[in-house]
C-alpha cells in the first residue's frame, strides 16, 4: 500500500448512508493501519472499454471454453461486446487464481465495442461467480 491507495467499493444508492458512517474510522488491513477520509461518491459512466482484473467461470479453466463461457453470459444479459482476454507480452492469455476454499482459475477480460447501456449492464451485473471477492468487476 502506498499514499496513493485508495479504498473503493462499489454499492446500489441505497446503501451510501451506510458508507458515510466509516468516514474519519480507523481501518487495519494486514498490517497497516488506515484512517479513512470523507467518503467521495462517483456514479458509473458509460465507455467503450471497459475490463476486469480476473473474472472466474467455474469449470472453465481453459482460455478457449472460458471465453465462450463468458459470451455466453454475455448474451444472457443482452449485452454486445467484442470479449477478449487480457494476454501476457508474449500473447498468451493471463491465467489467474484466487483462493478461497479452493483454489478457482479465472481470466482477464477486456469488453470492447460497448454502447452506453451495455457498458452500465456490464459494470452493474459483472460476469461470473466470486463477485464479492472482486472478481468479474468491470472497470
């Protein structure tokens, strides 16, 4: 963690009541200690592009059914999108995992093509399972 860190949590309007309790608290993560500020409200945007750091699909563990798996969901939601994922230097794609009961392999997708409802769907719905942990969070 840096100066610059920032705590950011995304919730429906009816819950930032509930956010601006924390402000001036005290918060320990790990082992730093932070004193959270005023809370700062940013509405989501509509854009083009939008991506998320690891999405996970259980029991697609392999780039190729992933993605399909992920356009899958993608059209249950009606959304549009050309999806893509988030590859090394060399052109592979980026495999990831997250541990929480068991270990749970997942990917990072970038949407491109978006329009404006899509890109709002897609930040408010995210894609896969594991959303609380972060995964399947567009930005």
């Amino acid at each position: 963690m840096t100066d610059r860190s920032k705590l950011l949590i995304r919730l429906p309007s009816e819950k930032v009541p509930f956010v601006y309790s924390f402000g001036g608290k005290s918060l320990t993560i790990g082992k730093h200690k932070i004193r959270l500020g005023i809370p700062e409200m940013n509405f989501l945007q509509p854009k083009s592009q939008l991506r998320s750091h690891i999405v996970v699909i259980r029991r697609y563990e392999l780039p190729d059914t992933f993605l399909k798996a992920a356009q899958r969901q993608l059209e249950q939601l009606n959304i549009q999108a050309d999806i893509k994922l988030i590859t090394t230097k060399e052109g592979t794609p980026k495999r990831k995992t997250i541990k929480v009961k068991q270990t749970l392999v997942g990917f990072g997708v970038e949407a491109n093509n978006l329009s404006e409802a899509d890109s709002i769907i897609l930040q408010e719905k995210g894609l896969g399972g594991k959303q609380k942990m972060g995964c399947g969070v567009f930005v």
